[in-house]
C-alpha cells in the first residue's frame, strides 16, 4: 500500500489519537447506547452524510451523560485542529441561536433547533490495522475520518454550515459564523481586473445550494471552471491559496500540510476560480475552487443570503476511497 503523498494523508500518530479519543468515547457507554454508537465499517451506513436538520444513524448528544459528551466532543480535537474544533462546536450551539431567530422572526420552518441533535459514530474498532472510522453529523455540520492500516487516513466529505450566517438578534447580534470563508474569497473576487472577472463570474444568479450536494462522490464535471490560477497575478494567487488553506486547516495540522502538498504536487496552475451572483454583499452568493484532486464548494443564498453551505471534497479519497481498494486488493492476492 503506497504511502504517496497524491495518494493518501500517511498520519500515524494522529490514527493513533483518534483510536485513543474513539475508544474512551465507547468505553463510557452502556450496551444499549454502544449499540447506536458502533456501527459496521462495511456497507452503505458510513457513507449517509447530510447538512440538513433530521435523524441519522448514531448516538445522540441528547441520549448522553455529561461525561459521555465530553468524551464524545473529544473526538473533534483528536481529528480536527484547534480552530476547525472551536468552529464545529460553535456550530452546534448555534442552533439555539437559529431557534431565538426563527421565533423572533416569526418563521416555521418545522425542524426542532436544538444543540443536542447531533449524533456521533464509530465504525470498526478503533486502532490495529483493520479499517474503521468515525462520524460526527447534524444540522450545518458533517465530519467523516477513515483509517486504513492504523496510518493512513481521509478526512473527507468535511462540511460546515451556519443559519443565521451573520445574528440579527439578542446578545450574539453581529456574531458572523464562517465570516472568513466568505471574506477571503471576495478579497479575491475584489482584486479581480474587468477581464479576469468575465472569466470568474460564470452566472450572474447563484444556485439555490451547492452544486455536489450530499452526494456519496463528487463530480468535477458539474463545477464551474471560472478562471485558472495561472492567469491571476501573484497577488491574486495569494489570497486563492489562503482561501484553500483556510478550509483544509480546519483538520488537524498533519493532514492540512500533507493535503497541502498534495495539492501542489499535483500542480496549481489547475486551480479554477469561479463565483456566481452578484458582487455585493447581503445578495445570494456562490463560489468554487476545484483542483485535480480536490474540491471546495461555498453557497450563501437562503434566508437571504444568511445562510452559508461550505465543503472540502477530494476526488479519490473521500471516505478513502482509493486507499481502500489498495488496501483490499492486498489482502484479497495475499489469501
């Protein structure tokens, strides 16, 4: 099994926390909350993700202890980095946010806003060289960590959400959820001369969500290309690479700077930039930043425009993918 890094994030250690954070989470359970929480590496279960409010396989946050959260919550330190941490469990909180504003603003929307209807779940048994993974899903926020051979390990789809994207109301008003994914990408967009912006801008109305959804594989082909990294100036280039570092360090440093590197290995002059609607702030908004082996997808139009969807993909190894078949294919010639 090749340890390249085009190929797969080669993270030890890191494999070797998350064990550590997965097996104290599952060691607080009883059997009966162990039997939602443990689910099986194969077949389609570790693959059902989404960004919208609803039930998913799993345990609860509600149907926790307070310990067994903070063990639970543990998890997110272990694969994500600091930053990337604070972020998700801000995202959880904020749906009490999104419950005072839907009641202020006297909106239905039938879903319950609640902060522990998040569910957390652990596939295969964590460390050794068995394959297995963990899952973190709710409203606005889906992570999902494999690990294949106790090292190498993916740590795609990973999508952040936030509604309301900036608070209109009580104490938190002017609070801005995700401002950073929305800032870099305009100083972007705004440092654009008139001709680079005709390539850049691919529709003057962004679409109602992002494009690659919740789909089990992302499609390169259903993204806009925009305009490439070769024809922007250095400056321009600058603020495209702080946007892409900005949504791979959400994770762990080791494997924000080995996707980082496979990144340029696989060459930045690939990199497209492309945005849709109008240039002001406070109009429904969308961009995209797609590479050979990566994707990242932005959207801001519900609610008007206060309302962001925002995920890192990768082409070969979402949910592992690649590393997977590799590492099957061996062990199925060595039978």
């Amino acid at each position: 099994m090749t340890t390249d890094l085009i190929r797969a994030q080669h993270a030890p250690m890191l494999a070797q926390r998350m064990a550590e954070a997965a097996t104290s989470f599952l060691e607080s359970l009883g059997s009966e909350q162990r039997a939602h929480a443990s689910l099986s590496f194969s077949g389609d279960e570790r693959y059902q993700w989404a960004y919208t409010p609803g039930p998913r396989g799993g345990l609860l946050l509600k149907a926790m202890t307070s310990s067994q959260r903070r063990a639970a919550l543990r998890l997110l330190d272990a694969g994500l980095s600091a930053r990337g941490a604070a972020t998700a469990q801000q995202i959880i909180t904020h749906e009490s946010i999104l419950h005072e504003t839907e009641r202020i603003e006297q909106i239905l929307s039938g879903e319950d806003r609640d902060p522990e209807l998040y569910y957390f779940s652990v596939f295969g048994t964590p460390g050794g060289a068995a394959p297995w993974g963990w899952r973190v899903g709710g409203h606005h926020l889906a992570l999902n960590f494999s690990v294949v051979g106790g090292a190498l390990l993916s740590a795609t789809p990973l999508f952040f959400g936030a509604n309301p994207a900036e608070v209109h109301h009580g104490p938190a008003t002017g609070l801005r959820l995700l401002a950073t994914e929305e800032d870099l990408a305009r100083a972007l967009l705004g440092s654009l001369e008139a001709e680079q912006k005709a390539q850049a801008i691919v529709d003057p109305v962004a679409p109602a969500d992002i494009l690659t959804k919740n789909y089990r594989m992302a499609d390169p082909l259903a993204i806009p290309q925009g305009i490439a990294h070769a024809g922007l100036s250095v400056e321009q280039r600058g603020h495209l690479v702080r946007l892409i570092r900005h949504y791979i360090e959400r994770t762990a440093d080791v494997v924000s700077t080995q996707a980082w590197a496979r990144i340029e290995q696989a060459g930045l002059d690939a990199l497209t930039f492309a945005w849709a609607g109008p240039e002001e702030r406070g109009q429904g908004h969308y961009y995209a930043v797609k590479g050979p082996t990566f994707l990242i997808e932005y959207d801001n139009t519900q609610n008007n425009a206060n309302h962001i969807h925002s995920v890192w993909r990768d082409f070969a190894h979402d949910w592992d993918a690649d590393v997977l078949a590799d590492h099957y294919a061996h062990a199925h010639g060595a039978s």
